[in-house]
C-alpha cells in the first residue's frame, strides 16, 4: 500500500464524511429565519399554551338552573390535592 493510497484511506476518507454530516447538520441553521435575541422589537402576536384549556380560567360548576357555585378544585405548583 502506498502512502497516498494509506492518506486516502485512513484521511481523506474519514474527513468527508464528517463534511458531509456537518453539511447536513448545519444546513438548517443557515436556511432559517434569524431567532429572537432579548432586548429585540417582539413583532408576533401574543400565544398563551394550557394543557387544560377549560381549567385555565375561572372554574364554576353550575346546576340546571344556571345557579354558580365556587369550585371545590385544588392543585397547582404545591402539589396539594
């Protein structure tokens, strides 16, 4: 084997395929829309996320007759239930 045949082998080989993977990778990065930096102008409107959507709010459990009566609901961050 000769040297050139051992540096393709054991150098040039190797070294495309990491180009290739950082090729892949990084492709995304350089084809999207730049990111939100702080102290940037926020030009989007507000986006509130819930897991519960009817439990964000204020919870009133009603009868039949549209009569309110508080909700006996608990939790939250303390765990307590």
């Amino acid at each position: 084997m000769s040297i050139l045949e051992t540096i393709l082998v054991f150098v040039a080989i190797p070294l495309a395929i990491y180009g290739f993977f950082a090729l892949v990778t990084l492709r995304s990065k350089f084809a999207s829309r730049p990111r939100y930096r702080p102290g940037q102008a926020w030009d989007y409107p507000p986006a509130w996320w819930t897991a519960n959507p009817e439990g964000a709010g204020e919870h009133h459990a009603g009868d039949a007759d549209g009569d309110a009566t508080p909700s006996t609901v608990r939790g939250g961050a303390s765990g307590n239930w």
